[in-house]
C-alpha cells in the first residue's frame, strides 16, 4: 500500500495592529527621505527657528514674566517641532497618500481606518520625539538651561501635543484638496501657534485680554505645560486649565476627522 504524500501549505505569519502600523512607518520614512521639500521642514527648520526665538529675547523683560532665554527658547523650539515636523509633514503626507490612491488601497487589506492613519502619523511622531529630546538637550548645555523641576508636566505637554498635532493634520487633511495645496492650508495654524502660543512672545507679557484669547489657542496648552516643566512655578489650576484646553481640541479634531476625512480623491 502506497503512503499517501501530502503537502502542507504555507501558513503567513499572523500580523498584529502593531506590526502593520509599524510596517506602515517603516514605508513612511522612506518615502519621506525622498521629499526633499517634507525632508527639509522636518528635520532643518525646527532647529533653525529657536536661533531667532533666542534673538528675540534679547529686545524682552524676561524677568518680568519670571523667565530666562532656556526657559522662552526650549518651549517654542517643541512647538516648532511639533509644527514643522509633525503637523505640516503629516499634512502632506495625507494629502499626497489621498490622491494616490494609496489610503484607498491600504483600506482592503487587514488595515483598519484608525491603523492607517495612526501608521502613517507614527514615523513624523517618532521624528518629533527625537527632536525634542535633542532640543533639550542642546538648550541645556548652549542655554545653561537647568533640569526640569516637574518632569511629568513636560512629558505630558509633549505628548499631548503630538497627539493633537496629528488629529489636526488629519483634520487639514480632510480640507486639503492637492498635495500643491497642502503647503498652504497648514499654514493659517502654524502663523497662530508661533505668533500667540507663547513661542515668540510670553502670554505674561501680553495684555490681559490679547492672552486670555490666546490661551485657547492649541499649541498653548503644550507650551504652557513644557515651560511649566522646567519652571516649576505652573499651579494646579494652570497645569488643569491646560490639559483641559489640549483635551478639548484634540476631542475636536478627532470628530473633525471621522466626520469629514475622505479615503479617496477629492473631485
């Protein structure tokens, strides 16, 4: 009696959420070394931009409002990282990834909704994390910045910032019609964020109301809570103020986003 002969197929490997969004970073920066244009407002100008945040201060009373230059420089150099190389890159991308059909085809495969756009923001993410960390670095021994007093309050600035720098990329996103418009429409934010998130000019050297307005701005709640971080001197009712305002927006862009992104081109 003859044995019977029986073949096993190949079984593919089993893929977790994690590892397809992780692959789907991996795509990401290397199609983002290949911009030159997105290369270059990732990594150069958010370690450029904090050189004339420095020349700035020079012209203020920074003692007034209980600050030195590390702590007005390293605060806005994470918001222009968050900006630069976060929410406009990520715009871009989005927009580019839109119109070539790509995000379309990624939504047939194992990729679900939320995966694809969490993928595809995770490589300008870990981009803003390495920044930042090199910023700090490089304010504490340029800028004879001393530790943070209250570490936990700037790792949450951070963090949620880069969560509602990408929630707002993706709300530009939905907004964006062309890869040739996405380097306009971010821009209305970026012009806001720098000129009154406490970048350029301390709220506590703006008049009252002018900062009052701009406390609900959306980079001011990760500025506040950054510069708090070094500083020390945020209360309670500020640093609760502030995740409040961070919260509320990224709530906002995230309804922003599953009302009105598109997978597919806009016509």
């Amino acid at each position: 009696m003859s044995a019977t002969r029986t073949t096993s197929r190949p079984v593919s490997a089993a893929t977790t959420p994690l590892s397809r969004m992780t692959a789907l970073a991996r795509a990401e920066l290397t199609l983002l070394g290949r911009t030159r244009g997105a290369l270059v407002a990732a990594l150069f100008l958010p370690l450029v931009m904090p050189v004339s945040v420095r020349s700035a201060a020079k012209e203020m009373d920074l003692a007034e409002a209980g600050l030195n230059t590390g702590t007005l420089v390293l605060p806005a150099a994470v918001g222009f990282s968050l900006l630069f190389a976060v929410y406009s890159v990520l715009v871009g991308a989005l927009v580019v990834r839109r119109e070539e059909l790509v995000l379309k085809r990624l939504r047939t495969g194992e990729l679900r909704d939320v995966e694809i756009l969490a993928g595809t923001a995770l490589s300008a993410v870990l981009i803003g994390i390495v920044q930042c960390l090199l910023l700090a670095a490089g304010c504490s021994v340029l800028l004879d910045l001393s530790a943070p007093s209250a570490p936990l309050l700037a790792v949450v600035g951070l963090l949620l910032g880069l969560v509602m720098c990408a929630a707002l990329a993706a709300a530009t996103a939905a907004v964006t019609r062309t890869g040739e418009s996405a380097q306009v429409t971010p821009m209305p934010l970026m012009l806001v964020s720098t000129l009154g998130s406490g970048m350029l000019v301390p709220l506590e050297l703006l008049p009252d109301r002018v900062a009052s307005v701009c406390e609900l701005l959306p980079l001011t709640p990760v500025v506040t809570l950054v510069r708090g971080g070094w500083t020390g001197d945020l209360s309670a009712y500020e640093a609760l103020g502030a995740l409040a305002t961070a919260m509320a927006w990224i709530v906002i862009a995230v309804f922003a986003v599953r009302r009105w992104f598109r997978w597919e081109p806009r016509r």
